[in-house]
C-alpha cells in the first residue's frame, strides 16, 4: 500500500461496478490497520496470493525499482495493470512491459495523475486551442521539504509529474536533455534538480525539482507570445490565470510592452485520481486504451532516462523521441 495506496483505494472503492478485494503489504502495521478499518477487504504480505485471486485488475504501488518486476508478474498472471509512476525504472523495461500487455490483450496504464487535472485539462485546451500564440518556454517547479527516498533521487520521484504534464500539453517530446543536480544530505542521492528541455521547434522547458525546498510550490508558468498562463496547484480557488500581457520588437532592438486583463477560468473540480481510476476501470471493462497507457508512460521514462544518464556524465544528452 505504501503512502499513495490508500489513495488510489479510496478513489477505487468509491467507484460503482467495482471493489477493492485485496491487498498486498510487507508491512504488518499496514495490513493490521485495513483489517481494523476495512474488514472486508483481504490481506496478504505474498502478491503472488493477488495474482492467483479471480481479481481483474492490480494496482503496483510499490518502490520504483520494483515496478518491472511486479508489472510482468501481474501480466503474465493475466492481470489488467496500473503502474504508479514512473511506469518503470528503464526505458527497456517499460519497452518489455508494452509488448507483453500488447501479447496477451491487457490494459497497461501509468499513474500520470496529473493527465487527469481538470486544471491541466484547461490549461491544454488553451495551449491546443492557440489562444497562447506561439509557445516560448515553460517554466515548472515542484519542490517542498520531504518526502525523502532512499531507492530513486529527486529527478525520478517528482519529475515525472511535469514530465507528464508536458508531453500530454503539447503533444511532442524534447530533443535534449541537460542536468544540474546535487546531493546535499545523502552524498549519492540527489535531492535538488534543475532539467532543461529542448524541443525541435526551439520551445524550451525548465523543471526544478526539490525536496529540500521550505515551502511547497507546484507551479507551471507557460510564455506564449500573445498570452502567458500560470498554473498553481496549491491554489484550489485560482488554479488557472491567463494574463493577457507579453513583449514585442518592432524594430530591433526596440522591445514594446503590452499589459491587459488577468482571465482566471471557471474549473467544474473533480479529483483528479478519482478520474484516473474511473479510466482504469472502464478501460478494463471496454477493452479501450486509457488516457495515460503504457506508451505515455513509456514516452516520459525516456526523459527521465536521459536526464539521469545527462546527470551522470554532465553533458546533454538526445533523448531519441520519436513524436507519433
């Protein structure tokens, strides 16, 4: 179950057509603590006792490392599959993952919750839409104090949420990676990052990831020529601002400024990971791809793979994206 379990439980239980029937943990205290509140529900420490079980679908909630291995297991048990993100720890793997649930006619989804966000959802309707203009850069920053991991660093725990985001807004992936990260309480892990994405059309995006940060921040600031868009997650009332301001050359190198309304839209609020295992459910039942499928999930891995393997040689890296 971990710390996103209990979650994705929640959001599934209160679901018509579909139940939560069992549940996987190492941890004893966790299990003990389903068996107090949720009695109804059966509790194992084998996953293998899940994959043996008449149920449809399984949900991995697990350390990233163990993603692949679970996933095929869950595969290869027939099993309907949902990945917390990131879908796996290589690009290889999830490549192995995709081709297996293609084999056997299983539905393989990554939890990018955020593709769910009726938020994001509107932010991409203005970025589609060209009400934007031409997009200059991104700018994303997710950083708080904690949580800290000791299996996977800051790059493969919180990127991929605007990984995600940013792939799913535009609908292209960058060309090529560049890193500066560092490690400031455990020497081989870092927990403070800066990612910055190239894109054919010269967009450009940054991400700065943290767990060493004061306060929360989860924001993504998108710079089009003719409107800007600041997206602020931790502001439920003010979600979306569209500012119809910007800058112009007429004659190089004159720079003329042009400042008008702030438009804050209306946002019908669902919780996104309700709408995600609302998709999960109903790709199960129809046999239709779910929004986030294993080849999203795959396209983010490849970011995540170059940013590390660029983190690890200090240079810039070509992710080697092909868009569909």
């Amino acid at each position: 179950m971990g710390y996103w379990g209990p979650k994705i439980a929640r959001n599934l239980d209160g679901l018509s057509q579909v139940s939560v029937t069992m549940v996987a943990d190492l941890d004893q205290s966790r299990l003990a603590s389903i068996a107090v509140n949720q009695p109804w529900i059966k509790t194992t420490t084998d996953f293998y006792d899940i994959l043996n079980s008449d149920v449809d679908g399984v949900v991995i909630a697990a350390p990233v490392r163990a993603h692949y291995r679970l996933a095929k297991e869950a595969l290869l048990h027939d099993k309907h599959v949902l990945v917390e993100k990131p879908l796996t720890a290589s690009v290889a793997e999830a490549e192995e993952l995709i081709e297996l649930a293609r084999e056997r006619n299983l539905i393989l989804m990554v939890g990018h919750t955020f593709e769910y966000s009726p938020a994001v959802n509107e932010l991409r309707k203005l970025v589609q839409n060209g009400d934007l203009g031409k997009i200059y850069c991104v700018e994303a920053e997710r950083v708080n104090l904690g949580l800290f991991r000791s299996d996977i660093n800051v790059i493969w725990d919180l990127a991929p949420h605007d990984v995600s985001i940013l792939l799913y807004l535009f609908g292209k992936t960058p060309e090529r990676v560049k890193v500066q990260a560092n490690a400031h309480l455990q020497s081989h892990i870092a927990d403070i990052a800066h990612l910055d994405l190239e894109f054919a059309d010269q967009m450009t995006a940054h991400i700065h990831v943290s767990w060493l940060h004061p306060c929360k921040i989860r924001r993504v600031t998108v710079i089009g020529d003719a409107r800007m868009v600041v997206y602020d997650d931790t502001n439920p009332s003010e979600m979306i601002k569209v500012y119809n301001k910007g800058a112009d050359v007429h004659a190089d190198p004159v720079v003329s400024y042009r400042y008008g309304a702030i438009t804050i839209p209306h946002i019908d609020w669902v919780e996104p990971l309700r709408l995600e295992c609302e998709d999960f459910v109903n790709s199960i039942r129809t046999g239709n791809p779910p929004r986030a499928n294993g080849e999203v999930g795959l396209a983010v891995v490849r970011v995540l793979e170059a940013a590390q393997l660029a983190l690890e040689k200090q240079e810039a890296i070509n992710t080697a994206v092909t868009v569909q």
